[in-house]
C-alpha cells in the first residue's frame, strides 16, 4: 500500500472515530418516573384535577451547550369523572353519570431544549400520544357497550423546565390538549390539561 493511500485511510479513522465521540458525548439517555396532575375539560365530566402515574426513557442530544432537543417515551395515566350531565348528553347511548374514568397513553414529547445555564433546560414542543386502553361501560345501552368513549389518538403542546443536577433531572411542564378526545359524538369536546412532574437518572 502506497503512502498517500496510507495517509487516507487512517485520516478517515482518525475523522470517524472524533465524530462518533462527538456525537457520544453530546447525546445522553436516562429512565424518568412522574406525575400528572390533569383535568379533562368539558360539560361531560366534572373538570377537577386528578393524579396520575407516568414512567418511562428519554434521550436528549445537544447541538451545542446552549441548545438541542430531548424526546421521551411514556406510559401515562389520565384520571377523570363524568359529570351528572353525561346520561342527559349522552342519553341515546346510555351514557353512565358520575362514573371514573381512566385513561392510559403511550406518549411521545418531542422538545427544543434550550440551557441558558448547564443547570437548567427550558422545554418546548408537541406531544403525540396513543390511547392504549379506555374505562369501559361509559355507553350503557347493549348495542353501544362496544363502543370506545375516546379517540385513540391526541395530540398537545407541553412547555416547563428542568434541573439538571449532575445526573438527576428534575422537570415541571404544562400540557395543553389541541385535539378533541371526544370519540362519541361532536355534541361536545373533551381535552385534557395539567401539569406533569418528574424525576429522572441519566444512564449515560
């Protein structure tokens, strides 16, 4: 093998292996548990907040010290109540008043990330989630019971903060819900809103 082939090949090593470091040392991946502190809006239920559990990964990759983007995986829970309305609503369907509801997502937030300082992030961006199970028997009557109350997907946009406290993220974002839940019927439209809090460990 002549010299200058020689000269080529191991600058190529040379150049992958800094970008793969590179790249190794700005993107980071961790486990994250939380909180949702959400309410569902609309006359069909009664519109106060509830807890819920969330647990989860995420990953964040920083295109220099000051920004980048963080996405996470969730299961997510949603807790509400129908209201006292929802059979006078719902009435052709048989719809169950007072009755607790509990919804699970898989969620997926996607967030520009911006660190005025390496302690702090400040979060901002769309949240896709998919309904993975529903609370049945909201729809009494026999010919409707099979029917799913909620839509299966929904869409929001979630904005807060985040401590980044060596390995520990400590986070509070705002979810607002953009899509309407209702999968019934358009008579009214149901989203949900809330606060999320978390506490994560960074694996790398």
């Amino acid at each position: 093998m002549n010299p200058r082939m020689k000269f080529v090949i191991i600058s190529f090593l040379l150049l992958t292996t800094a970008t793969a470091n590179s790249y190794a040392q700005k993107l980071h991946y961790g486990v994250t548990v939380g909180t949702n502190l959400y309410k569902v809006t609309g006359r069909s239920f009664d519109e106060k907040t509830r807890a819920g559990f969330s647990a989860g990964a995420y990953g964040e990759y920083f295109f220099n010290r000051m920004l980048g983007v963080q996405s996470e995986l969730m299961w997510s829970q949603v807790r509400t109540v129908t209201s006292a309305d929802f059979n006078q609503i719902y009435g052709t369907y048989g719809g169950v008043s007072n009755a607790n509801v509990y919804l699970n997502y898989i969620s997926l937030p996607v967030m520009f990330a911006f660190k005025p300082t390496p302690e702090l992030s400040i979060l901002l961006g769309p949240q896709y989630s998919y309904l993975v199970n529903q609370t049945s028997g909201l729809l009494a009557q026999p010919q409707w019971q099979n029917k799913d109350a909620f839509k299966k997907s929904e869409f929001s946009l979630v904005f807060g903060g985040q401590l980044n406290l060596g390995k520990v993220k400590i986070g509070a974002r705002y979810s607002i819900g953009l899509s309407n839940m209702n999968g019934i019927n358009s008579s009214d439209e149901w989203r949900y809103h809330g606060f999320h809090f978390s506490l994560g460990y960074q694996l790398k």
